[in-house]
C-alpha cells in the first residue's frame, strides 16, 4: 500500500502565526484515494532542517509532499532543500521565468528582481504549474517515490494539487482502497471504550479502530483497508455493526452526527415538545438545540435565570427553596424544569444549574457540580455530576450531557 509523509515549512507556522489548515487538507484527499497518511513534520525555514525532515518522510512514506517556502524572498529555502536533497544544483527555467514576468506585467507592475529565484528549479524535477500566483511548485521522483513541493498560500497549493500532483496520485493508488465510518458515542470514558472492545482495538487489525475525544463524545473511526472499494465499505460496516452490538446504548450516532440532531430527529418523531431553563450553562443547551434546522417543530422555549430572582420570578422557584437548599441542588434544579415546562406548555423541559467556576466552588459544592433535571409526564429526574476542566468545557459538557439524558429518555 502507498503512503504518505507531509512537510510543512515555515517558521511563522512553528510560532503559531499561522494556522495550518494546508495539512489537514492533504491528509482528507489523500485518505480519499486509499493513500494514508503516515507521519508529518514542520519545520523552520532551514536548509539543513528541511533536507532532514525530507529524508526521514522519504523512509516513512512513499510519497512526500511539502507546502511552503517557494516565495520570493531570504527565508523561502524550499527550492534550494529540494535541490540539496536530490543531490542536484537549481537551474533557470526561462519559460518560467517569463511567466513570472507576464504575471506581472498584466497588472501593469514591474517585476522585482527578487521574483526570479522562482523561476529556478532543481535539476531533473519538474515544474508545476501556478495558475494563481508567481510560485511554481516542483515534482521530482527518486527511488521509486514520488515527491512534490506546493506554495504555502492555501489557494495556490490547492489549486496546484488538483491539477498536477492529485491525477498522479490517483495513478499511484490503483488496487488499494480506505473507507472510513465514524461511531459517535457518550456516557462512558474512553478507557471503558477500550475494555468493552478489547481485541478489537489491536494495532495489526484490519479494520483498524481509532479513538478521538471531544467533550465528552467518543468517535470510533473504523479504518478499512482492502484492494477495491465495495470490499472495504462491507469490512467497515461489518465492523459497525460488531461495535454497536457491543457498546448498545453508548452509541448514539453515526458519522458527523451529533446528540442534538439525534435528539431533535426522535423529538420530531415522537412529536414532542421541549422547553429548556439554564443558570450555568448560560443558554448553551438552548443554542445546540436549536443550532439545528427545523428545530421549531419542538423546541419552544428557554429561560437563562442566572440569578436567584431569575429563578424565582421567571420559573416560580419558591424562595425558600434556594434559601434552604442553595441555588445548586437537586431541588431547585427540579423546580426549574417543573417550572418551565408549566410556563412553556411543554412535552418536556430540562434544567440546569452547576457551578462552572473558575471561582464560587466549596468543599461541599465544587467548581463542576452540576445537577440536570428532566421533567415529563408528572415525573421529575435530577441527576448529580462533578465535572473538570476549565469553564468553558463545564458548561458545554454539562449541556451535551443534558443531551444525553434525554435521547436516553426518548
């Protein structure tokens, strides 16, 4: 199977300057032809660090691509690494070159003399085409893998990847193929994840089993690999299928789905209606409801009360409630569901109220104590959690948990 290394070259991507969003655009195409990526590298605008990174994405991969470097000026040393690697010395290109002028001379500008350093290429590579800019990109082969330098500026190195390095690809990648499903899932730590799959999760297995976390939802990405596509897609979906017999009710969803489509699908379904009423969470849960399309078939309403009169005077909280038990308990919690759903009409309502911190958290009650409520059908359900992380991961777990509960409940 073919395989892949990418460079990213810039000391402005080392700082944090600038994002770079060209690797992870390579890595999805890449992966759309069966060709994974193995390994990447970032490096400084270094001759020395360049050639090094290049030998080793040479012993990792089959394929090398690097982005950045290929500008005018000092620090764009990409051309210069490339040379040096393949053990050959810059040439001009005078078909280059004068498409470099011509690029400026249609906007009516002279061209510095810097530009002309872009027109040389290493000797026995070839140029790629720039359709957008002034900076060509350079393709070269050399024992039997395949390597090519793309421009920095997202644009021009996607523009260049379509139309010169991803035919070659797709050439490359004949008689393999990946299909990736996704299995999104909530309730349980990552660790547990791994206990209950078992085997299943081995390095040497086929298809391979990835775990990401992301507040609280755990996405399986199941990784077949075979030599055509229809065989991958059934090795993957068997593999589906095993895991969600074995995760049950941890599984809430498949590919990008997220909880509050699913929940807003079964909602939808059932015809039901829901009001929400938050203090912590500050409207968060409200927000990802209703961040859905069609969202108006059930969600009605929702109240932040982030103060104690809030709570009172817009959800009818008894006074003496907050006074005896505190803002954050299970009471309240549930006065404030019983209370929206009263004042909504509603089918259901959710409530909640936490301490999200940094700051206002005791021995008795923590920064990350929250409590959910879920009323419907003259029941009342509160529920205790002890959140960590920082606030802002708090509050929005403690609304996907919110989530959570109820298409449980559904």
């Amino acid at each position: 199977m073919k395989k892949a290394s990418i460079i990213s070259i810039g000391n402005e991507v080392l700082s944090g300057q600038t994002v770079d969003t060209n690797k992870s655009y390579l890595c999805r195409k890449l992966f759309s032809i069966g060709i994974p990526v193995v390994s990447s590298y970032t490096v400084g605008d270094q001759i020395d660090f360049i050639v090094r990174v290049m030998n080793l994405a040479g012993s990792d991969a089959d394929v090398v691509l690097l982005t950045g470097g290929l500008g005018p000026t000092d620090d764009d040393l990409t051309r210069q690494a490339f040379a040096r690697f393949l053990g050959t010395e810059l040439q001009l290109n005078d078909r280059l070159l004068q498409k470099i002028q011509d690029f400026f001379t249609s906007r009516d500008l002279q061209m510095p003399q810097s530009n002309k350093i872009q027109a040389y290429i290493p000797e026995g590579a070839g140029p790629l085409a720039n359709n957008l800019g002034t900076a060509p990109g350079i393709m070269a082969q050399m024992a039997g893998k395949l390597l090519a330098a793309l421009p920095g500026v997202p644009s021009e190195m996607k523009r260049m990847f379509e139309e010169s390095v991803f035919p070659e690809l797709k050439r490359l990648s004949t008689g393999q193929a990946v299909v990736v499903r996704k299995l999104k899932c909530f309730g349980t730590g990552e660790s547990n994840i791994a206990e209950l799959l078992g085997p299943n999760m081995q390095r040497d297995r086929n298809p391979l089993i990835n775990c990401t976390v992301e507040y609280g939802v755990i996405t399986l990405h199941i990784i077949a690999t075979a030599d055509d596509k229809d065989k991958a897609r059934r090795m993957a979906q068997q593999d589906e299928t095993l895991l969600t017999q074995i995760l049950g009710e941890l599984v809430y969803g498949t590919g990008e789905q997220t909880l509050a489509q699913v929940v807003g699908q079964k909602l939808a379904q059932q015809r039901k209606t829901i009001a929400v009423a938050e203090s912590c969470t500050g409207g968060t849960l409200a927000k990802l409801l209703t961040d859905v399309p069609g969202a108006s078939r059930y969600f009605t309403r929702g109240w932040v009360t982030y103060d104690n009169t809030a709570k009172t005077t817009e959800l009818g909280v008894p006074d003496d409630l907050i006074q005896a038990y505190g803002a954050v308990s299970p009471q309240v919690a549930d006065a404030m569901a019983k209370g929206a759903r009263e004042k909504a009409s509603a089918d259901i309502a959710i409530a909640i109220t936490g301490i999200a911190g940094p700051t206002g958290g005791s021995i008795e009650k923590p920064v990350g104590l929250v409590y959910i409520s879920l009323t419907s059908d003259n029941q009342c359900e509160s529920r205790r959690f002890i959140f960590s992380h920082g606030r802002d991961f708090i509050r929005f777990r403690a609304a996907q948990t919110a989530l959570n509960i109820l298409r449980l409940k559904l």
